[in-house]
C-alpha cells in the first residue's frame, strides 16, 4: 500500500509513489486547491468546526468522545482521509471509502434535541459533512490564498466535487454545481442546524489547533500557541456573521480584517517550497503526509492514469458506499436500538492500517 510508507530519513526525500492518480490528476481543480497551504489547515479546521452546528452530527460526535480522549488522532486520522480522497491512488481510496461506512456504523443513536435516531451513514449526514469540506477548502483558498477561481475553474471544481461524493452514501445528484447552488444549500440546512451547547463546546475545543498537535518542547510552546491563535481567528475570520451568532463565537471586525494578510503572507511561503510544505504537514499530519506528499513534491505515479469511481469499483469489486455493509450496519442498529448496548469499534480497529493509528 503506497500510501502506508513513511517518510525517509531526509524528511520528504523518500516518498513513495502512488499506484496511479486516482481519480483526479495533475489537470485537476481539486489538485490546484487542495494543494495550496490554506486547505489542510484553515479550510480543514474550517469544515470540521462548522459540521458540528448540525444536531445529528455533533450527537454522533459527543457521544463518540473521541475528539475530547483522543484529540490528536481523532485530526490525523480525519485529515488523512480528506487527503486521500484528493490525491491517494485509486485503489488505496477504494479502500478508504470502504472501510469509512463500517467505521461510521459505530455513530448511530438518538440525538438528544429532537429524540429522533440518528446514523453517521445516513445520506443527508454524509451530504453536510461532504459539502462543507469541498466549500470550506475553496473558501479558505480564495480568502486567504491565490484568489477566486475563474468560472471555468470553478464550474470543474463542483464537477469534481460531485465525483469525490461517490466516496460517500450521499447521493451524487444531491451536489450543487455552481456557487448559487452550495449557497441555496447552506440556506436549507440553516433552519436545521443548531447552537446548542454541545455544539458551542465542540467548536470551541476544535478551534484549539493546539490540542490537535503532537507534544511541542516548552521552548517552542509560544510559537504554537501563536499558530494555533491565528489559525482560529483566521478560521473564525471566514464564517458569516449568523453562524458565529449560532456557534457563540465573538470576533471583532478588526481582527478579520487584520488576520487576513498575515494569513496571505504566511501561506504564500511555504507554497513556492515544496519540501516546507510537506515538512509542515508532517507537523501538523504525519498520517496524511505519505497521502499528499507524492503530489505536492511532483512525483508521478507509477501509472499515470485516473479512473472514474465506477471504473475502480469495477476493477476493485467494491460496491457503492450506501450498499456496503448492510449486514454490519443492521447488526449495529439492533444492537444500539435493540438491545440497548454499545456500538462495536471492530470497523475503528480495522480501518488501522488505512487510516492510521486510534492510539
């Protein structure tokens, strides 16, 4: 598996190929914004920090604790996955995707605001956590990096988000294909979503970047008290005002408009420095780099080709997220529902090798 192999003794020197370019490439949108400094940082805390405003997704969450009792491989592992939908090889994602729907049997129960049942697989859930990722990635990019894309850009990025939901049990016909469609989408969900206190408190935690952070020497503790500050004002810095109303977050103006430049500024850099680049991700994300490294230090697959998701599916005999694990996923229900009990982890401790380490 290409994307298991570390990093070598040089720190980026000894990246493995992937298998192929999975199912974007090189002339790919999603290459050129997922790639830029802004989208594994302000774009990822971004999209997993505005997730939580929806009820059922946050239940899931708290009641998970894995991002209060393991914080650090909670974002790894999360982060890992963003990636490799990106840039990891066809059959490696394949995998992923696979093994994310048994992962996501474990978040089921009833979320406490509506007493309704809640399911971490459940195609409006998937839809949120899909669309705020894909927006929050070309938010942070156009604010904070290069600009805004052109429409021709633009319209292939939706495009190309439409392909990356078919890792997902949502439905691909459910995925806007224009800025006034993910608009017309957030206006949808935003009767539904909910400032609750959970939420408010699961915000707050994730919008420490320090708590996400392997342990830093104290003589390097300011410094990432620092990055981790400016990565939440620069975060806070991109929400509307009624979502920071909703979420209890306080900013003043001055800091949005302050915040913008340093973020610019410091973005910029590591991004004319390919081996900067991967060094900070293996700062912030060792599991993810071995996934996003081949791609940002330019090194070609060993086949250069991309497949379609139906193509890989063909070649690899998985079967479409919403239909894979049905008999797991029922045995999860009766078990939660039925018989009262916990979920098993045994999808958490098999997804290991894929997508990192739970400890």
């Amino acid at each position: 598996m290409a994307v298991g192999q570390e990093v070598g003794k040089r720190g980026s020197a000894e990246i493995a190929p992937h298998e192929d370019y999975g199912f974007f490439g090189p002339d790919s949108v999603s290459w050129k914004v997922w790639g830029y400094p802004t989208s594994l940082t302000v774009g990822f805390q971004r999209a997993v920090v505005i997730e939580e405003l929806d009820p059922a997704l946050v239940a899931s969450v708290d009641e998970t604790r894995a991002i209060r009792d393991r914080p650090r491989t909670r974002y790894d592992r999360t982060l890992r996955y963003f990636a490799m939908v990106v840039f990891a090889g066809s059959r490696d994602m394949m995998k992923a995707a696979d093994i994310l729907v048994k992962v996501h049997s474990k978040g089921i129960g009833i979320e406490p605001l509506s007493g309704e049942p809640y399911d971490a697989n459940d195609p409006k859930s998937q839809l949120w956590i899909h669309l705020t990722a894909w927006h929050s990635i070309l938010y942070a990019y156009e604010k904070y990096g290069p600009g805004r894309l052109s429409d021709a850009e633009e319209e292939q990025y939706w495009r190309e988000c439409a392909v990356a939901a078919e890792f997902q049990t949502c439905d691909v016909a459910d995925i806007p294909r224009d800025r006034a469609g993910i608009q017309a989408y957030f206006d949808h969900m935003r009767p539904r979503l909910a400032g609750s206190d959970v939420a408010r408190s699961t915000m707050d935690h994730l919008l420490h970047a320090e708590v996400m952070l392997p342990p830093t020497p104290a003589v390097f503790r300011p410094i990432t008290w620092l990055v981790a500050r400016a990565l939440r004002i620069g975060t806070i810095a991109t929400m509307p005002g009624w979502m920071r109303e909703m979420s209890g977050l306080r900013q003043g103006r001055l800091l949005d408009v302050l915040i913008t430049p340093v973020m610019k500024i410091a973005f910029r850099l590591p991004q004319f420095n390919r081996r900067l680049k991967v060094a900070l991700l293996k700062r912030l994300s060792p599991a993810t780099v071995p996934v996003a490294a081949p791609v940002l230090l330019g090194i070609p697959p060993l086949n250069p080709v991309t497949l379609t998701p139906a193509e890989a599916r063909e070649k690899y005999g998985y079967p479409k997220p919403a239909d894979a694990h049905l008999e797991w996923r029922a045995k999860q229900h009766e078990k939660v529902f039925g018989a009262k009990q916990k979920p098993s982890d045994a999808g958490l401790v098999e997804s290991e090798p894929i997508l990192g380490s739970l400890t």
